[in-house]
C-alpha cells in the first residue's frame, strides 16, 4: 500500500510540474499539441502521457534494486512492477486499437508503403537520438579508450541499432549496457505487430471474421515466452468493439469506469506480472474505460496530460538514461542503492519533470520534422495513386 501512495504521489508531482511549466510557457503548449486538439481521441492521449511517467517510476525503483543487488529485475511489489509492466502492455493495446482500427475503417485499399514509410520517419529518428546518447554515455564510462576490436565494436553498435531484433550486448565493454536503454526490448514488438497488419488486413478481407483473427493470434501467444507479449494485441483490437458498444450510454461508461479501476486494483494485488490471458484481460477493461471516460477517467483529457501523451515516445526512450546519469554519476551506485523510500521517490520526481523538459526539446526538435515529413504522400500527388490511402499512417500516432 506505501509503495502504491509513494508511485501516485510521485506520478502527480510530475503532472503538476508539467502542467505548472506549460502555465509559465503557454507557447510550449501551442508548440507540442498545436491544432491537433480536434479530431483526436484526448483521453488515448492522456493515457499515454500517463502510462510513459509510470514507466519512469517503475526504472527508477529498478535501478535502486539494480544498484545494491547487481541484478535487474522486476521488482518484488506487484504494485512497481505493474506500475511499468501493464503500462507497456497497454502501449501494445494502444497501437493495435489505432492500426487495427483504420484496418476496420477503410474503404479503399490501404497504401501499405505509406503506412511502414510512416513508421519508420516516427519512430526511428528519435529511436537513434536514443542509441547516440546511449554510445556517448558508453563512450564516457569506457573513458573514450577502445577496448574491443573496431569490428566487435560495429557489430555491437549494429545489434543496438536492430529496433532489439538482435541482441543487445554490451558495448565496449561495459558491463550490463542494457540497463542504460532497457526499453528498446518493446519497439520489436511494435514492428511485428506493424509487419502483420497487412496479412491480417487480408484475412479480415477474405474471412469478415475479426474475432477469428483476434482469437489466432491469442492461441500464437500461447505458444511460448517469446511469443506471450502478442495477446495484447487482440485485446487492444476487442477494445474497438467495447468502446463502440452502445457509445452514448452514460450507465454503461459508468459501468467502465469503475469496472476499470477494480480491474487495477485486482491486477496489483494478485499478480506480479502483466503477461497472461488473465492478466490482459484485467488490463483491456482498464484500456476500455479510458476509451470510455467517466467519471476520475475523464483527467484524461486535461491539457497537461494530451501534452504528455504528445511527448510520451521520448520520455519513453529518454527516462532511463536519464536515470543511469542520475543513479551511477550523480549519486554514485552505493549512495543510490542507500536512498530510502522517499529520497528515491522524490529523486525520481525531479528526474521526471528534466525528463519532460528534455522530451519536450526532441519531441519539437526531432519528432516533429519527421511527423510533418511521414504526412507527405509517397508518390506525387497528380498521380491517381498518390491519393490512396494516405490515411493509413497518421503522423502523430
């Protein structure tokens, strides 16, 4: 339960930082968030500036751990795993209830080189940003002396470079390199999910059966560890159909809402873990009744949070650097793994609002020029096929 008010309370420090920042800077605000207030799902957005700060608090704690023990791992209190684990899983359910869903909506052919061209200009820039400041904090630590070889130091910084499809080995030898840039492990996924769409595309086209589709790609996450990340995936595409589920029925948003805070609080006290069937299935009614605002889900749609979901990949990517700069050269190893409850949660809570000033700097910097840049159409315009399916990969998702 302590550990439960300390996160929260560390979460909201954070957010009332944020959104003290953008009171000072409006024009920040105007930056980030710009026009793109219309049309949007606010809430989704919310959710995803609030899943990137429980991420930042759940490394934090790792690190701790990490520092004393000399192992990374999850941490023993269900409530500071899941504050990281389920907030990755609902990442998951986040993309495949947006790609899933323009899957659903289309009426002509998806123009799927626009859709992977639009991924790579989103994620890869900033997911390189991230790389360079990891070799350069390596660079650092190794006390800028080669000591590998020039070709095991290309194959390493060729393995980092792979979106986590290859290994992540250390870097010039330093030791556990990972757990500078632990996160990575998560954007495979992505891509698979990415790498998929067309083929499910074509299923749903051929077959009209979605919970077919839905209830495959559960039974392939059954197959084994490497594969159990999947089954969030068709929870997040099940969640297009809940939501749209008697849409204008204030009971059954209700209904939801309180539904997903029981979900929470079942998930935190029963399992340690987000993986599983019934794991994902506690997690999906959360994602549902943030779909579905009501009631304490409806701070979702502050300003403050739709500007943290807009920054919410670079926090991702950034926080724990951020952190091994905090941990090993700013308290040194010993004296961070000594913190107690709240020195820790109150370091983390400063690092967390230079994390958002930082992500707000690549996210205007980095992101934003190559958002523009994934919008432009692929072929020219005068072309009848430069106009198809121009929609199928939304800068800003």
């Amino acid at each position: 339960m302590t550990e439960a008010i300390f996160g929260a309370m560390t979460i909201m420090i954070m957010i009332v930082a944020a959104w003290a920042l953008l009171s000072i800077f409006p024009r920040v605000y105007r930056a980030v968030v710009g026009d793109d207030d219309f049309g949007r799902m606010n809430s989704l957005d919310g959710l995803r500036g609030l899943l990137a700060l429980g991420v930042v608090v759940h490394h934090g704690i790792i690190a701790r751990a990490y520092y004393a023990s000399g192992v990374w791992d999850a941490p023993e209190s269900h409530f500071n795993n899941q504050i990281g684990a389920a907030a990755v899983a609902m990442f998951f359910m986040v993309s495949a209830y947006l790609f899933w869903g323009r899957v659903l909506r289309a009426r002509a052919p998806i123009d799927w080189v626009h859709f992977f061209r639009g991924r790579v200009y989103r994620l890869a820039p900033m997911y390189l940003v991230a790389v360079a400041f990891l070799l350069a904090i390596v660079a650092v630590e190794s006390q800028f002396a080669l000591r590998v070889s020039p070709r095991e130091l290309a194959t390493e910084i060729g393995h980092w470079m792979s979106f986590a499809f290859l290994s992540q080995p250390d870097i010039n030898g330093v030791t556990d390199t990972f757990t500078i840039l632990s996160v990575l492990w998560s954007l495979k996924f992505e891509w698979v999910l990415y790498g998929a769409l067309p083929l499910l595309a074509f299923a749903w086209r051929k077959t009209g059966s979605a919970m077919l589709i839905y209830a495959v790609i559960v039974a392939i996450s059954l197959l084994g560890r490497g594969y159990s990340f999947l089954v969030f995936f068709p929870a997040g595409m099940l969640a297009i159909h809940l939501k749209a589920w008697r849409p204008d029925s204030k009971r059954i948003d209700a209904a939801w809402a309180l539904g997903g805070l029981a979900s929470l609080v079942t998930l935190c006290v029963f399992y340690r873990y987000a993986v599983g069937i019934p794991q994902a299935a506690l997690i999906m009614v959360a994602f549902v009744a943030a779909l579905r605002p009501w009631g304490p889900w409806t701070l979702l749609r502050a300003p403050v949070m739709r500007f943290l979901g807009h920054i919410s990949y670079s926090v991702y990517l950034l926080h724990n650097l951020a952190i091994h700069v905090l941990a090993k050269w700013g308290f040194g190893p010993t004296a961070y793994a000594a913190l107690d409850d709240i020195q820790l949660y109150g370091s983390i809570a400063l690092l967390g609002v230079g994390v958002i000033a930082l992500s707000t700097a690549t996210y205007l910097l980095v992101e934003t020029p190559f958002i523009a840049l994934a919008a432009k159409p692929v072929t020219p315009r005068w072309l009848p096929w430069g106009r198809s399916g121009q929609q199928a990969a939304s800068g800003r998702a």
